[in-house]
C-alpha cells in the first residue's frame, strides 16, 4: 500500500512540473525561432535587423524591423517569391501572411517585385495600398508628410483606412499623397527632378546600339535619377536596364566619392606641407617641434595613402563601368559583388582622408598654440561622406 501511495505521489509531482514548464512564456529567442520565415536578406552598408547590425547576410523572420543609414539599402529575397529592397533612411517591419508580404512604414523608401502569387501590403500611417501580385515598382516618403507611389508593372490601390476612399495607380502611374490633408496628385516631379530634358532611347533588347561611353554619359547625366529607371521599366527590356542602369548610378556615385577624397587628401598634404616649413623655420623649442613635425609626417603618410587608394580605385571603377555598360544583360552577381567590394575600398580610402584632415586641423591648432607664426590658413574642407549607394524603383 506504501509503495503505491509513493507511486502516486512521484505521478503527480511529475504531472505537476510539465504543467509548469508548458505553462511558462517563450523567450524572445524562442519567439523569434518559432516565427514564420519571410526569407534571406543582405545588406550594404549600415543595417540594423532587430537592433543588431547586420553583417551582409541573415534571415528575416516575420515582424521583424529594418533600420537602413545613409547610404545604405537591404535586399530581401522572399520565400514566396516577392522581392524588396529598402533604401536608405528609412525605418520598416516586415511581416508575412501566407504568402503575403506586409510592410509598415515609418520612412524611407521601397522598392517592391512580385512574381504572381500573393500581393505586398504597404501600410503609411493611415493608408494601406495594396499591390496586386504581378506588380513592381516603389513607394517613397518625400519629407515627412508626403509618400509617393510609382508602379511600372501590374497596380497598386491606395486605400484610406480611415475616410475608406480609395484609387488605384495603374502601370506607368506615379501619385503623390498627402498624409495629412488626404489629397494626391497624379505627378511626382519631387521624385524625378533629376531626370535629364530628354530620355534617349533605350536599345532594343539583346542589342548594343550605344555605346559604352554614351551609356555611362546617360548614367552621369541622371545620376540617382528614379524616373529613368522608371523609364526602362516600361520597356520590354525594363528589369534588365534598370539593372544595368542602377549599377552603372552606383559606380558613377562611387566615383564622385572617391573624386572628393582624392581632393580632399591632396589638399590636407599641401597644406601639411605648408605647416611644415613654418614650422622649421620657426624658433618654438627643439621638444615641441620634433613634436609637431612628428605629426606632420604622419598626416602626410595618411593623405598620401588615401590618393594611393583613389588611384587605384579610379581604374577598377572604370573598368566595372564599361563591363557592365557592354552587357546586354544586367550586372551578374560576381559584377554586383565586385561593386561592394569597391564601396569598401573607397570607405577605407575616405577614413584614411578624414582621419588626415582632422588631425591636420589639430596640428594648426596646436602649432598656433605654441606660438609659430606664418601658419598657413585653416583649409575650409569638409569631411567626406559616405557613398549614397542607390535602391532603383524595382529590386532585382
């Protein structure tokens, strides 16, 4: 009878602690194991997922949040077959319904593909618009109380949660909304106010009528430029020109980059220079000049090294353009993965420039201070700012 009476007891301790381990609330980490997976992402430049930098690549689970910084974008390539991309600035959550995909929007821009199965749901403040399956095309905040819609494939409708007035932006169709009066109009010259007079026109499909030089012209001319790229879309060719265009806006935004780092490290080393002869000739003690002179030597190196880079860079940058300008198609992802690997470059060259200047500003500071005369001026420079690496209106 005892021995029963234990087995009892040990049966519903037992029962006890799994209604006690079932009953207690899943970590985050269980949480975010147990969610439904949208896809894979990558990143260049500065992306935060959930918080956390993102190194290149990850997963995104649904309700997830992208943080993109300037100059940067993500891609996401999604189970269900949708692609985005979001640019830079801009603040998102990204969650799945089957195979829906829903983006809330806090600012920013994105970029949308879909591929006939389930629709993409954009929600900004109190709009939802809804793109059908087939659909591609964007959807901007211009400043703070405005969003543009362009679509270049399929539709999207515009909905007011609210008011519950709605209308539809058809292919081809820009619209701008206002989010605070509800008004919209149907241009979104904001957007593409950078578009050159007049479009050339772009070469049929699987053909080269222009040359590499005339397609890098066109690109420089409409740098950044989204409704070019919109231009292509419309075209039978579209995914793959605005591919290639989008590429070829990215080189061209590296190499304005790496052309004001290349300034600006020669002019720190000119001005170093300078300093250095007043500072030579001046009659301060032997400890503070070696002190200074120490310095120049090292801002010099440091400028010098960057100009190395830039030189060196300027020929790759080059040679990618007019590879990727000859192809009847986009940019492979070899070529793709080239380009960041450009970026990176430049950004080491560009930190090496900054990092020159600013201690070539402390340098004339403390020259001053310990009383050499004949300082050459302070340079009116400014630090260089990282590659704005553009999101076309269609991932790809």
């Amino acid at each position: 009878m005892r021995s029963h009476n234990t087995t009892t007891q040990l049966t519903a301790l037992t029962l006890v602690l799994l209604l006690t381990v079932c009953s207690i609330p899943l970590s985050a980490a269980d949480k975010t194991a147990h969610a439904a997976t949208i896809g894979s992402i990558s990143s260049v430049g500065s992306v935060q997922l959930r918080g956390v930098a993102l190194s290149n690549e990850g997963t995104l689970f649904s309700g997830d949040r992208l943080n993109v910084g300037p100059g940067s974008y993500a891609r996401v390539n999604a189970d269900t077959g949708h692609k985005l991309e979001v640019g830079a600035n801009s603040d998102v959550v990204v969650s799945r319904e089957g195979d829906n995909t829903n983006v809330q929007m806090a600012s920013g821009n994105v970029a949308f593909k879909g591929n006939g199965k389930g629709s993409t749901h954009v929600r900004i403040g109190v709009y939802d618009v809804t793109v059908s399956p087939d659909a591609a095309g964007n959807i901007s905040f211009v400043g703070s109380e405005t969003f543009g819609v362009r679509i270049s494939a399929g539709s999207a409708t515009v909905r007011n949660a609210q008011t519950k007035q709605s209308f539809v932006v058809a292919k081809g169709s820009e619209r701008l909304v206002s989010l605070t009066t509800g008004g919209s109009t149907p241009t979104m010259a904001q957007l593409a106010s950078t578009v050159p007079s007049a479009v050339p026109a772009a070469p049929a499909r699987r053909q080269s009528s222009m040359s590499n030089g005339a397609w890098i012209s066109i690109v420089a001319a409409a740098a950044g430029s989204a409704a070019l790229i919109t231009y292509f879309l419309a075209r039978e060719d579209g995914d793959e020109r605005a591919a290639q265009i989008k590429a070829l806006t990215n080189l061209q935004s590296i190499s304005q980059t790496a052309a004001q780092t290349a300034s600006v490290a020669a002019q720190t080393a000119s001005v170093a220079s300078q300093a250095q002869t007043a500072i030579n000739a001046s009659t301060i003690s032997a400890a503070n000049k070696t002190t200074l002179l120490n310095q120049v030597t090292a801002i010099t190196t440091q400028a010098n090294s960057a100009a190395g880079k830039i030189a060196v860079l300027n020929a790759k940058i080059a040679a990618l353009q007019a590879k990727i300008a000859a192809e009847d198609d986009g940019p492979n992802d070899a070529e793709l993965r080239e380009l960041t690997a450009l970026n990176n470059e430049l950004n080491a060259a560009r930190g090496e420039a900054n990092a020159a200047l600013a201690a070539l500003l402390a340098l004339l500071s403390q020259a001053t201070a310990f009383g050499v005369p004949n300082l050459p001026p302070n340079p009116n420079l400014q630090p260089v700012p990282p590659t704005t690496i553009g999101s076309a209106s269609i991932p790809v």
